[in-house]
C-alpha cells in the first residue's frame, strides 16, 4: 500500500502568532540543567524525575515553592532570578543550551521579508519554559539566546489573567498588531495552545515538536506540520503574509476555512474576542469574510485566497 502524498496549502495572513518554548526554540536542556543546580546548592531532596514529570503548566515562583518548600517571599524571588538566569546562562553550553527549532530562522525572516522592525508580521504569544510559564524576562532573552530576533510585541504569563486554553494570550497578541483575530494565523506545539488559538478565533497551524501526531489532531487544528522547515513564507507588497503549508501524508485541507471562538475548559476568560473587536474600534461587520474564501489544486497544491 502506498502512503498519501503531500499536500501544500497556500495560506495568506496578516500576522503570525507564535507560541515559544516548543514552537520557536527548545529550552528543555537548560532548564533541566537549571533544576539540577538547585538541587547541588542547597536543595538536595529535589525529586527531579517528579519535577520534569509534573511541573507543567507552574509559574516559576509557584514550582519553586511547592518543590523547593520555600516560605520566604523574598527568598523565594530571589531564587525565581537565580532559576531563570541558570537557564540563560546554559544557553551556550553544548548539550544544555537553548536552540532554534527546525526551520524557525528562515521562517521568521521569510515573514519579515526585509521589512523595519516595527513591521515584522509576526508575534510571540508565550505561556512556557519547557512547562514553567514564562517570564517577560526570561522570553525577552531566550530568543537572542537561541539565536532569534526578538519581535516588537511579546505576551507572556505576566501581560494577561488568564493564560492558555483560554483564549486571552491570542486575543492581546491581535490587538496588539491591531489585527482582527480572524486575521491572524497561531502557531503552536501543544494542546492547550490549539484551544487557546481556535477559542480567540484565529487559524491554528500545529507543529509535531513536542507532542505526538495523534494528541494534536483530536484539537482538529486547521494546518498541521511536522516541523516549522515545512512552512515557506513570502511577504507580499501589500504587507500581508503568504505560507505554503506542506502537511504530512493524511492531510488535504483545513479542518475548518472559518475561525470560530470556541469553548475551553476554563471559565469566562477575561477578554473576548468582541472586546478585542470593540478596543480595535472595529466591529462584527468589518471583519473579512473569510467564508469567501475558495480553494483550488494548482501544480497539486491546494490553494486558499
């Protein structure tokens, strides 16, 4: 039995939002480097195999607590600074750095398209540090670490009330392109990030980097790659962004030609995607009807325009 071919899948977007750890880079080596300092200086009763296993989704200062059982507030940030900076200073050490996952840099300057920064075309909407959530101070340096730009606009734990599956962290990344979310394209490597993505109303890429196949599907994201070296990006004239989208065998079309917010397991998330609407000025009416949207096979690409 032969497998399915490839299918390329023309994309056009006004803006990229990109989740980090998992997506954009791979911090998992640092930090586990980090963890074991902390366990040499001090806190030699660290389960690590119980930390790496269960810490997803924990504030730094929340993980330090629980596991480090430290009581101090002061102590307790002071160590939050110290945890954060052995991660960084791991980023050059080989075999426990920070890097730049398959096909990121290319990706990244192909959306940019030698335009000014302030111009980029693209975002980091981030919750994570290999399971930690991240810090601004962490995220603003992990990407020169890895060997990244760093993008005019950055979300992380700290800029909303809710993170990921809510929809928050998307919902500010738009506004703050002031883009409808219907006009933006998430990229992300797990789970909670497809709910957060689909739930603001964007179009979701998955990437298979740190999750199976399989777990990613049952989010139905709308594009799914193997890797972000799948992705070839061209800046147009008009400032709007162009992907071809090659997605493994299985896989034709989107699950969906239409955003559509939907539920999460959390309750009422502190924005909307009409408050989002409304603080753009804009309203329901304005928004690209991407209903009209047609599809066509060229050259055995499926096109989307």
């Amino acid at each position: 039995m032969t497998s399915s071919p490839v299918s390329t899948v023309l994309m056009k977007t006004k803006a990229v939002l990109f989740d980090m750890d998992g997506t954009l880079i791979d911090s998992s080596p640092a930090v586990t480097a980090a963890w074991n300092l902390l366990k040499s200086t001090g806190y030699d009763f660290l389960d690590l195999d119980d930390i790496l296993r269960s810490a997803h989704g924990y504030r730094t200062i929340d993980a330090l607590r629980k596991w480090c059982k430290i009581t101090d507030e002061e102590k307790l940030k002071s160590e939050v600074v110290r945890f954060e900076e052995a991660i960084l200073a791991n980023a050059s050490k080989p075999g426990g750095g920070i890097i730049a996952l398959p096909g990121v840099k290319k990706l990244l300057d192909g959306i940019q398209g030698g335009r000014p920064d302030e111009d980029q075309g693209w975002s980091v909407c981030t919750s994570y540090i290999d399971g930690l959530i991240a810090t601004t101070f962490y995220a603003s340096k992990a990407l020169p670490a890895a060997g990244l730009r760093i993008p005019s606009h950055f979300v992380t734990a700290e800029s909303v009330k809710q993170g990921k599956p809510a929809p928050d962290p998307y919902l500010l990344g738009a506004k703050l392109n002031e883009i409808a979310p219907s006009d933006c394209i998430v990229v992300e490597d797990a789970p909670t990030g497809i709910r957060s993505g689909k739930a603001a109303g964007c179009f979701v890429l998955a990437t298979c980097t740190s999750h199976t196949r399989e777990s990613l599907e049952k989010e139905h994201p709308h594009f799914l790659v193997e890797d972000l070296s799948h992705v070839r990006p061209h800046r147009n004239e008009d400032g709007s962004i162009s992907l071809f989208i090659t997605q493994p065998p299985g896989r034709d079309y989107p699950d969906s030609a239409i955003p559509t917010p939907e539920d999460t397991p959390l309750h009422t998330p502190t924005l909307s995607r009409e408050a989002s609407q409304t603080d753009l000025h804009m309203d329901k009416g304005s928004l690209p009807d991407h209903a009209v949207y047609t599809m066509a096979r060229v050259a055995g690409e499926s096109i989307i325009q």
